[in-house]
C-alpha cells in the first residue's frame, strides 16, 4: 500500500518535487532525502538492489539506521525515490525535427538510463513512477518527438508507453543474455537436439533450427577469451521501432486523410 500525504499525494511523490518538509531538529540534519537517494543508487550500482538495505544506506552515510526514517518512510519509498533519481537526464537534451528521428533519440536516452542501472527492471512501475519530476521529463521529451503527428493525445500517450516498454524489454533480455554468457554446444548436442525438434513436431520451427538461424549456441570450439562473446539484440531492437515508426507512418498518414475529408 503507498504511503501518502494528508492530500492524497504519494510521499514519494511529495519527497520528489521537494514538497515534503526536510527535518530541522535532532541529530540527523546532515542528511537530506538526496544524499540518500543517491547513496542508495550507489549501492545498487556497484552491488546491486538486494544490496539496498535502509542499514546500508545509513552506513554508508555515517549515520544510524534510525536516522534515515526521518527522511524516508521506508524502503518501499527509498525505491521508488532511487527509480526516479536514475531517470534523471542532461538538463540540454535536443531532438531531432523528424519525429522519426526524434523518437529513436528519445528511444535511446531511455535506453541509457537501463543500460547504466540494470536494477531498474526490479523496481515496480505504476502509477506513482509516472508522477515522478524526472519521470515527467521523460514523458514529455517523447511527446515532443511525437509533436508533430496527427494523433490524439491518447494515442500519442500509447505510443510513448509501447515505445518505453520495447527499450525495457530489450534491454532487460540483453543484460539477461550477458550475464548467461555465451552457449556453447557440441557437435553432439546439436545433433540429439535436432533430433526432437523435427518439422513434424515444429513445422515452422523446426526449419530455422536445422539451418541454424534459431540455435542460440554454437559448435565452434570455446573461445580462448575469459570473456567470450555473447549474443545481442541490436538488430531485434532497430526492428522493432522500425516496425512501431511503420505503424506510425500508416496510422498518421491515415488521420491525416480523414482530416483532410472533413
């Protein structure tokens, strides 16, 4: 349940736009709501969520564990706090006229931002995430690349939504793949494996497999690296905005002819 405000806000939500009064009395003044937001992404980043424990951040601080409910209600908050902080972008960021253009620059700011804090995909995203500043601005930088197009609010909403969701997917199963490592399979695998995926168990399958376009591993022997090479996903993830900037096109093009008939 998300803690609020005696109006209603989520204090999450008031700590973020600095509506929530910071404690003037007691032992704890040296803190603030930002030394421990930003202490608690330190932590995340260099060992991970599971690592951000209310003790660790105060810890971390020199502080006691007590200390740091002054501030925060809880570790539910700290989080959704540490959500927002790692979203936060460049105060200049500059897009592209082309909306296309401009959408695969804001696709990527995105990106960056889940690219330099894996843990982010660990952290529930509802309602309160959205009302968060550097949320907001994210928000509204795809808008503005969505500015131009002849579509509704609603619409442009959408689509800024399936277009952050298709950088989390991507980027969630590209780290996923990274830290799987590279799979290797011997002559021997491939063959016992291809001999239960057959065409007539997986008629549309089982074909890319036997060519080799489906396998996820390789028969090559194991590289000599400590760090072999994995697969990514560059190619699925320009296809797929390639295929919403298609849907695009046509939907917008479509709203524009009916535009034009009345």
């Amino acid at each position: 349940m998300v803690d609020t405000t005696e109006t209603g806000l989520p204090r999450a939500v008031a700590v973020a736009w600095g509506m929530q009064e910071t404690p003037q009395r007691g032992p704890s003044r040296g803190l603030s709501h930002e030394r421990i937001v930003a202490a608690a992404v330190r932590i995340a980043d260099e060992e991970g969520l599971a690592a951000v424990t209310m003790q660790a951040v105060a810890k971390s601080l020199g502080f006691t564990t007590m200390s740091l409910y002054r501030y925060v209600s809880g570790k539910e908050e700290m989080l959704q706090l540490m959500g927002d902080a790692a979203a936060r972008l460049s105060e200049k960021v500059t897009l592209d006229p082309d909306w296309r253009q401009a959408l695969r620059q804001w696709a990527a700011l995105i990106r960056e931002v889940w690219r330099a804090h894996p843990w982010l995909r660990e952290i529930p995203r509802g309602q309160v995430s959205v009302l968060m500043p550097n949320q907001m601005r994210l928000a509204d930088l795809g808008l503005q690349a969505l500015e131009s197009l002849p579509l509704t609010r609603d619409d442009k909403i959408g689509i800024i939504l399936v277009v952050s969701q298709h950088v989390a997917s991507m980027t969630e199963l590209e780290l996923a793949l990274a830290q799987e490592g590279q799979l290797t399979v011997t002559e021997e695998g491939a063959a016992m494996l291809k001999e239960v995926i057959t065409e007539e168990r997986y008629p549309h399958v089982a074909p890319l497999y036997q060519a080799g376009d489906y396998s996820p591993g390789s028969t090559a022997s194991p590289p000599a690296t400590d760090e072999p090479p994995v697969e990514n996903v560059e190619a699925e993830y320009d296809l797929g905005l390639d295929l919403i900037i298609a849907g695009l096109e046509s939907r917008a093009g479509g709203a524009a002819e009916t535009a034009t008939r009345h």
